[in-house]
C-alpha cells in the first residue's frame, strides 16, 4: 500500500446530527417516548395482505410509505439537526444500510433495486452520487456506522453520513414466517421465559458522525460521543450464533478496547435481543464473556421488544435509542417479559423506564452468518 | 445488471487459485478517498491485538491469493448444503474455496490464521434469483420455501464460508454502486487498517440474469506481505460440532 502522509489528530468520533422514524412516529422524541412507554406498536399488518402468513402483525408506520422517501426525510433531519447545509454535504460521503425493494424484484424496470434508492437519496439530500450500501442484514447499518468510525478516526474523512432503512413489507414477513422465526402470540419477549421469537417493525434512521475537531470548527455541539466500536464473526453456522456468545464477546470487548474504557463503565445495554430462544441465551453468554462481573449489574434491555425488528436500519434505530437514553439518563423498558429464564441471568430493565446516572451505553447487534458488532457511545 | 468490474485487478488467476503476494492497489487508488492509513498500533497487551499487528505499517496490504469463476465456459459449480434454487451462494462458497485452499491447502484454516481474518463479500446484483422465488411465491400466494429464509440474505454464505474455513474476523456484506474492486478494496483496506482483522477474504460475485453473459466472480486473499509472522490469537477457535458433522 503506498503511504499516506500521517493523518492530522482527528479527535473522537462524535455524532452531531440525528433522524429517526419508527412505528411511534417521525422524530427522535416520538421514539423515546415509544421505548420508555414500554407499550409495544405491534397491530395487525394492512400495508399488504398477509393471509397466507401465520403471523399477522408487525410495528408499521401508517399507510405505504416509500423507502427512499423516508430515508431522504430522517437524512434531511439529520443533517438539519447537524446544521449541515448543501455545500457541507456534497464533500461528504454517505454510507446506506438498506433492506431490497420488493418492487425490485417484480419489475426489472421499475428503478427500485437497492442502487437505485441509494442514489435518489443521494441524489435528493444533496451528497455525492453512489454511495456504497451495506447489506449484511441485521449488521448492515452497525457495519456501516463502524466503517464511518474508522474512516473519521483514521484521518480519512472529517465525517460520514449513516442512513439505513427498513420497510415491512410482504416478502419479508412470508420469509420470516415460512422460516418460523416470528413470534406467533404476537409479542416479542427478550431474554424472558416463554419467548416465542421476534416480530418485524418499521425502522428508518440516519446520523451525521464527525471529528470532533470538525464539529468543534463548525462551533456544532454533538450529541454523543462515538466512543468505541468493534466487529467480529461466529466461524460457527450459516444462521446460528456461536452458543457461548464468543464472538459478540470479542466485539464487545474491541469496543471497549478503542473507547479505553472498562466494563464497569458502560452504564447501559441496548442489547440485539430478537427474543429468539437460542439468540438470546448466546447474546446473554456474551455479555458475561465480554463485560465480566459488570455484566450481573449494567442494566438491559432490547428495544425490539416495542418498535420490532428493523432489519438492515436495526443497528442505527438501536443506536439512535441508546444515545436518547445517554441524554434522557432514562433506560428503555425491556417489554413482554413473562419470567426469568436461567440461560439469561441480566438486569433486565422491566416494568417501567429506569432513572439512571450513565456515562456509556453499548448498542449490540448480531446477524446471520455469524456476524457481530458492538457500538459504545457516550455523553457528549 | 451491473458487470463485476475487473479492470485494474491486479491478481488474474491461470488456475482454479492462485497464491503469491501481489501488491495492492493501482486499481482502487485511482478512485474515491485515500486508502485507508494504518491506524497506531494498538499498545503492547491490548486485548485483541495479534502480536503481528505492529507489523501492518512494514509490510503492506498484498492480495496473498486469489481466484476466479468461470475458468472456462465448462466450469460447475458444485451445489451447497441448505442452499437451492439459485446459483448466488455456490458460486460465493465455490470462489471462496478456490482462493483459500490455494493458500491454505485443507480446510479449515489454522486458528492462529482464520481467527482474525475477515470474509466481505461484495456484489451490486445480489441474489436475484433468490429475490424472484420470494416474489413468485408471494404473488402467487404460495408459502415460501422455509430454505429460501436463510439464503435470502447475503450473511448465509458469508457465514456457511466463515464456519466452513473457521474465519473469525468481522463478516461485512455490501453493494458497491460503481467501481465494484475498487470500492471492495477500500472495504478491505479500511478492516485492515481498523484492527479487528489482520486478513480479509473478499468475495466479489454477481449473478446475471438469463440471456446478459453469466455469473462470474474473484475472491481475493488480502493481508501483510509477511502474513502470518507467527503467534497465536487472542481466544483460539475449536472447529463446531456441526461442522465437523455434516461435512460443511
């Protein structure tokens, strides 16, 4: 490789700007009162007919919103919320994490494959044409997010946009469901006794990730601090997670590692927590593997729970709730628990939102193939 | 759909793999931001960090191995377990095979190897073989194939090759909108540079819809010109059950 002049210090890596819509609404605060409610937004599905699916219900915004619409909305609100006008967006580059359009596969011509969305939200919010999509499922968007934090920290780039979105749609509950991995009494119960697995939502987030120096020449406050970030992978099964967690584990601990923080500092856990019987038992393995002792103590829940599963746009929705809860120093509810189950002994955050005086909350993610990240953000 | 570019590669197999250092990267420098620079090495008894991580500034980014499909207009592509219907995931699993038994031999890799070694698989056309049987079933209101769930996403493969060769580093799934090796390099370079992996084994593979050429795909080995100086991983790997079971 040829070398590279020495990067300037760049500072942490810290987020100035964020969007996010749910099925509670369009809005950070729409969101943070969805998951501190700890009232789920699951109802039946009337987006498209889902007669043929033995789960019927999903968390959905209302009507037929398009993709690339609501991405270039959460976009725009983030780079607003950054104070990052046109000429700031079109040196900068942008990184989407998306779920395929079914339109896409219907009709060769309809201008809707993951290509297409990705450069009409370029297109529309002003950044550069082609941008790269990440497509590793329900890692895609904390892959994306730990790139962008590597590009920053690494002198390549003063900031990175992050967007990522996921619309329920009928090809993804028919596949969910012929593969039995909804949660057929229509809750999602994390790391609780009796869960019977996980259930789809909509889930649309960008974030605007700087130096600090950057931000801090542009006189902009960040939000958060991206303190830490870590990947690694199972070696283990096609769409099984390692049992004993080791693999999110050594994420965890990368993390930790790059943020130089100790276990005992994280505060708060936004865990990947589908409510899948095996998923859970081995996210719980990890956490005990990777924090140690402090894993009897740091409180958790997974917000999945309320606002379902986002897919590719899960890992920046989580991690949009896991910064709203840094600022709110209030912990998200771990709803639909029905008991405890001993494969996963953790402070759960049951009940009702938890008052908390937290510097550092760690946002899991976990996929198929083994796949595993870890997002540590801090106070501002 | 989008060709898989190769112009500008440096590694053009003459066999079913090919191993030997090639230099990194005329190809994808000549495009988009700078490639990645070495982060600082991680300090002595950081937890994660390979005892060769300090020698990644020395040695350099080289493709260590490489390999390509089809080699010929007669080349199959042997089926997978678990996996039907379209010929997205044997062809990843195939080039996967050729380039890392050209550099491993048998399978699986070495724990002090593949314990740190990422898998990025790149495509812009995805399996859209896969994506139609879903829509099919969907419009027809048929039940979709329970297989079809698992393969539905680019993650399964990524993850049957990361258990098949015992490859531990970060699994990462993209779709490059242009300049697919070049951006697929820059992928590479950046997990390099970030510290969770000391090798990357890139897949790039597209499928071609009927009648406009045909799948066709490189995998790529890419990794210190002195990989692997020697040590051992940080939280050695056992080969799964399973694995050893059913022959994967």
């Amino acid at each position: 490789m040829a070398s590279l002049p020495p990067a300037a210090e760049p500072g942490p890596v810290v987020i100035t700007g964020m969007g996010v819509t749910s099925a509670f609404g369009r809005g950070p605060a729409a969101l943070l009162d969805g998951v501190l409610s700890g009232t789920p937004a699951f109802a039946p599905v009337t987006r498209f007919s889902a007669e043929h699916c033995r789960v019927k219900v999903a968390a959905q915004l209302p009507g037929t919103p398009l993709l690339a619409d609501e991405i270039s909305a959460a976009l725009e609100d983030a780079c607003t919320d950054a104070g990052a006008g046109p000429e700031l967006r079109a040196r900068t580059t942008l990184l989407l994490a998306l779920h395929s359009d079914p339109a896409a596969a219907r009709d060769a011509a309809a201008d809707r494959t993951v290509g297409d969305t990705a450069g009409l939200v370029a297109a529309r919010c002003g950044f550069p044409a082609a941008p790269r999509v990440y497509s590793a499922a329900c890692v895609a968007a904390s892959t994306a997010v730990a790139d962008a934090a590597a590009m920053i920290a690494s002198g390549q780039a003063d900031r990175v946009a992050v967007a990522a979105g996921f619309l329920v749609d009928n090809d993804s509950l028919a596949l969910f469901d012929a593969g039995r991995a909804l949660a057929v009494d229509g809750q999602v119960r994390p790391f609780s006794a009796g869960r019977r697995g996980l259930l789809l939502g909509d889930g649309v987030a960008a974030v605007l990730l700087e130096s600090a120096a950057a931000a801090r020449d542009r006189g902009i406050r960040p939000a958060a601090v991206l303190a830490g970030w870590g990947r690694a992978g199972d070696a283990y099964h096609v769409v099984q997670p390692r049992p004993d967690g080791s693999g999110l584990a050594r994420a965890i601990t990368s993390a930790l590692r790059r943020a130089q923080l100790d276990p005992a500092d994280v505060g708060y856990v936004n865990a990947n927590g589908t409510g899948t019987s095996f998923s859970d038992a081995a996210e719980a393995a990890a956490l005990h593997r990777g924090l140690g002792p402090a894993a009897e103590r740091v409180p958790v829940s997974s917000t999945k729970s309320v606002h379902g599963h986002a897919l590719e746009a899960s890992g920046l929705l989580e991690l949009i709730v896991a910064v709203l809860a840094l600022r709110e120093q209030r912990l998200p509810v771990n709803a639909g628990y029905l008991g405890p189950d001993q494969d996963c002994q953790l402070d759960l955050v049951l009940g009702a939102a938890r008052e908390a005086g937290l510097r550092y909350a760690l946002s899991l993610n976990a996929a198929f193939g083994g796949a595993n990240t870890a997002l540590l953000v801090g106070a501002a | 759909m989008s060709a898989l570019s190769v112009a500008g590669s440096p590694a053009v197999p003459a066999a079913g793999g090919t191993s030997g250092a090639v230099p990194l990267l005329a190809g994808a420098q000549a495009a988009g931001p700078p490639l990645a620079a070495p982060l600082p090495t991680p300090g002595a008894g950081a937890a994660g960090a390979a005892p060769w991580a300090g020698l990644r500034a020395d040695g350099g980014p080289v493709i260590l191995a490489s390999a390509s499909w089809p080699l010929s207009p007669a080349d199959q592509l042997p089926a997978i377990p678990g996996f039907v219907t379209s010929s997205f995931s044997p062809l990843v699993a195939e080039l996967a095979d050729r380039c890392l038994q050209s550099y491993f031999g048998a399978r699986p890799a070495s724990q002090a190897l593949g314990g740190r070694t990422a898998v990025l698989l790149a495509s812009t056309s995805g399996d859209i073989a896969t994506a139609a049987a879903v829509a099919a079933a969907v419009e027809a209101g048929r039940r979709v194939p329970p297989l079809l769930f698992f393969q539905s996403n680019p993650n399964a493969v990524a993850g049957y090759v990361a258990a098949r060769w015992g490859l531990a580093g970060p699994v990462v799934c993209t779709m490059p909108a242009a300049d697919t090796l070049a951006d697929a390099h820059r992928s590479a370079l950046l997990l390099l540079a970030d510290g969770d992996a000391d090798a990357v084994l890139l897949i790039l593979a597209e499928q071609v819809q009927a009648g406009d050429g045909g799948d066709h795909g490189l995998a790529q080995l890419i990794g210190p010109s002195s990989w692997p100086p020697g040590g051992t991983p940080p939280e050695p790997l056992s080969q799964p059950d399973h694995v050893q079971e059913r022959g994967i």
